[in-house]
C-alpha cells in the first residue's frame, strides 16, 4: 500500500505572521473549522507563549476541533512548553512544536550561544515535553543552513529523548530542490535514529521554490510530513501552498506514489476565506485558487477543451471546490436555496441566526445586482461571519458628492459603541473624503499603507472587495470591506482596520 502524506498547516501561525496578517480569535477558529472540514492531519493553531490573545485563540481551537491534531509552537524553554501544553489540554489530539537554532550564524548572532548550551537546551525542552504532551515535533531553526554533523548529533538526541516528528526547515528559502532533497537524505542515512521518527520539510518561498523543495525533500529524501499554508501565506514571500502541493502529489500519484487524507474540493472555499479574512487577495494566474486557474482564453485551448477536457488540463475544476455553474440565484431565490448553496460552496454557518442575517444581506444584495454569482455569496458569509457586536465602529450609511472641476465631499454616519456619529469631510476623490471623514471623528493617526481594490466577479455590476491597510505604533492591521458600491466598501474597509486596531491595543494594555 502507498504510504500516507501527512499535511501539517501552519496558516494560523506561520501565515498570520504575514505583515497586516493578524487574526483574532474568532477568525482563527472560523479558519481552523474550514481546514478540519478540509481534512488537515495537523492544524498549527499559534504560538502560544507570544501573547494572551495567541494562547486563547489555541486553546479555543484546541477545545472546538475534534477530528484534526492540533499544534503550538513553542521555543526551547519550560515556560513556553508549559504554556502551549496548558493551552492544548482539551483537544482529543495534540502536539507541541518546539524549536532552537542551529545554524552558525543564528547560534552566534541571534542566540549568542555554543553549539553545545544548543544542544543541552534542545535535549531538556524535548525530555520536558515529553512528559506533558505524547507528540512532539523538533525543528532545528535555520536548519539547512546548519552543519551537518552538528545537526545529527543533535536530532539524534532529541529522537531518543522522545521528539516524534523531525522538521528541516528550509528558514529563508535558500535551498534549490534537488540539494534539499540530498540534504534531508543524509540526515535520515547518517543518523542511526531516524526511522523513529516522521521526517517533515517547512521551506519558505524567498527564491519562488518553497513547493519544488518540499516535493523534492519528500521523493528525494523521505519525508512524511509537508508544513505548508493556505495560498502561501506566511513571512516574507510567504510558504509552501497547500493547494499546490496537495494537488501536485494527487494529480502526479504515479510519481510519487503516496496518498492523502485531503477533502480536496474544500480547497477553494478555504483559499477565499483566508483571502477575505487577510485582505491578501489571491493573483488571478495562481496555480489551482486563482480566478484564471482553469479558464482558456486562446481559440485553439477552447476549441480541445470543448473537444476533451484533459487536453488542456490535468485536474478538475470541481475537483478543488470550482463551480460549474457560477450563477446560481437570485433575488426571487428562497431561504433553502439559499442555505443549500452555501452547503455546496462548503460554508457551514455556526447557528440558524447566522443564516438568517446571511439571507437578509443576500435578498438585500439581490435587489442590487441581478445576477449573485457564487464569490458574492462567499463574500457575503465572509463579511457576516468577520462582524462582530463587540466591534467600536460600524458603517451605517454614506452620501458623496462628486463631479468635474468640484472637490469631492463626503457625508458618513458610523456607529460608535451604538450611538450614531455624523461626520463629513472634503477629499481629493470621493474615496479620500468619506475616510477622512472617518478619521475627522475618530482621530486615530493611523497611516494607510496599502489600499486595493479587487472585483469579486466579472463586470461592472460586480462587488468591489477593497483591503486597507493600516500601520499604527508598530501594528499593522488589514480591513476587507465588500460592496457593489467602492466607495461603501472603501469605508465599511478602513472601518474594519480600525476595529482591528483598537483590538490589538485593548490586548496590549491587558496584558500589562
């Protein structure tokens, strides 16, 4: 029988990482809920010991997810460790991650410690995780850049203090994928250990090769385990994509002849929630997730298309949650219809009240536009299920005057912990005036750093997704606002990073 791939997602820790990525609580565990439904072996909910926030969102994660394992990282240290185990402790399955570096240059730089205080600490953190949590995976940090015989000695160690899970991260996106395929079999040949352990590979996307080295350490050298995010989220430019490597070992099982336990058709649903949760928009040309993915504009692809599929391609669209169908109601559609769509798009809304106002904001949205396509229902649920009542500001309503040779102005009323706020303010365009007229009341100071603005579907009655990015006292935050309306979506947007803004600096304060 052909061995099992085991996925290992770090989307709720390596990808919030991300600047303007961070999640609350509520978002993470709407996340973690997809990726089970998505079938991830192992969900790595955060890192527990960073914050008061991370350990929360973990341990709701830990508490409301049964069928997937869940994981936090912690460092080499008994507090950290201590910490994520006490977090973890309701979830039926569960691992820690601790890490050290073993690289020369981080062990001198970053750690300023010898090889051997390394080796000592990373020995003790597994000893004491062991006897708190049964799943333990080590990565040593920087770990291609490592010396190899070092790095032996040390893996060794920790496999026989009990360390089940082997990670070689690819750190920086160094590696060039046949190296690291060779890389990772020497370490499996010379350490005398190392069936005792599932090797993994976690290999970051600098030089655009963070897939190619993660399929190569599993052909070439042996690994089990592939740590990869949704749309390659993650630092810097980003991770390994899940939906890339799922699909590579899926549509080319004849060359690497291993299985997977991935529902495959939850990729798409899950790749648009991390999209509208993150405001990083996905690119059109992205491989399997992006809008062009499966389309064929050339005559001569159409015409062997329509003649045979696979002519022109090697998966299926609906295998990866696409529609064949993409306008599928509209405003004389019912409650049912409704909700047994969402069921189809793989949305599952936590109670009937949630339906509820998702249908309003759909009938709503029909006497809009005549025609729903299924990316503004996702929109739609995305924006319902990110809302939150105990959120400081709320769009209410938005008038702007804009024409030829006249400054623009705009007039908006916001909700501000429930009472109506009216405020107005000129602009160099109707978008500049309705977020100044924002800012005029709440005076957060905040810099924009991005906006963007993305059409949900093709013409020009679709929704506008815009994102907004706010820098504020070294936090950066994103803000997703959709409506067929930019400017409405602009501000409902700068409205959101707002909220998300003042989140973060209540979980500051409160943790003293």
């Amino acid at each position: 029988m052909a061995e099992k791939l085991i996925i290992f997602d770090t989307t709720l820790r390596d990808g919030e990482q991300s600047p303007g990525a961070s999640m609350t609580r509520e978002e993470k565990l709407r996340i973690a809920r997809q990726l089970e439904r998505l079938k991830v072996d192992v969900i790595e909910a955060g890192f527990a010991a960073s914050s008061q926030g991370d350990f929360e969102a973990v341990k709701a994660i830990a508490d409301a997810i049964k069928d997937s394992t869940v994981c936090s990282l912690s460092r080499a240290n008994d507090r950290d460790i201590s910490r994520a185990a006490e977090a973890l402790a309701g979830a039926n399955s569960s691992r820690i991650h601790t890490f050290i570096a073993t690289s020369p240059l981080h062990m001198e730089k970053k750690l300023r410690m010898t090889p051997d205080q390394v080796f000592e600490q990373a020995v003790q953190s597994v000893r004491f995780a062991r006897n708190l949590v049964g799943d333990i995976e080590f990565s040593p940090e920087d770990g291609y850049r490592s010396e190899v015989d070092f790095l032996c000695r040390i893996l060794e160690a920790v496999i026989k203090e009990g360390a089940t899970t082997i990670n070689v991260p690819d750190t920086v996106g160094y590696a060039i994928p046949e190296l690291y395929g060779e890389f990772i079999k020497t370490l499996r040949t010379k350490i005398p250990n190392s069936d005792k352990a599932i090797w993994s590979v976690h290999c970051h996307n600098d030089l655009g090769m963070a897939v190619a080295n993660s399929l190569a350490g599993i052909k070439i050298g042996g690994a089990r385990q592939i740590e990869c995010t949704i749309n390659g989220l993650g630092e810097r430019a980003g991770n390994c994509a899940l939906e890339e490597v799922v699909m590579a070992i899926k549509t080319r099982s004849d060359y690497f002849g291993l299985t997977l336990g991935i529902d495959t058709q939850q990729i798409l649903a899950a790749s648009r929630m991390v999209s509208q949760t993150t405001g990083f928009v996905v690119q059109p040309n992205k491989a399997v997730v992006g809008a062009n993915a499966f389309a064929h504009a050339s005559g001569i692809h159409q015409d062997g298309v329509l003649k045979a599929r696979d002519t022109y391609e090697i998966m299926r669209a609906q295998d990866v949650g696409w529609s064949a169908n993409k306008i599928v109601l509209g405003k004389l559609s019912g409650r049912n219809a409704f909700k047994q769509r969402l069921q189809d798009l793989g949305v599952e809304l936590d109670s009937e009240a949630e339906i509820n106002n998702a249908f309003a904001k759909f009938k709503e949205l029909a006497d809009r536009k005549s025609e729903i396509f299924d990316e503004d229902i996702l929109a739609l649920v995305s924006e319902e299920s990110l809302s939150n009542d105990k959120d400081t500001f709320n769009f209410v309503s938005l008038s702007q005057r804009s024409e030829t040779g006249e400054r623009p102005h705009a007039s908006i009323v916001i909700n501000v912990n429930g009472t109506e706020v009216h405020s107005d303010s000129d602009g160099n365009g109707p978008v500049d005036a309705s977020l100044k007229a924002i800012e005029k009341h709440v005076k957060s100071g905040a810099e924009m750093v991005l906006y963007s603005v993305n059409a949900i579907s093709g013409s020009t009655e679709s929704q506008g997704e815009v994102t907004v990015r706010l820098q504020n006292n070294g936090r950066i935050v994103n803000g997703v606002g959709s409506d067929p309306d930019i400017i409405v979506a602009s501000a409902k947007a700068y409205l959101s990073a707002l909220n998300k803004l003042r989140s973060q600096s209540d979980r500051v304060l409160a943790q003293g």
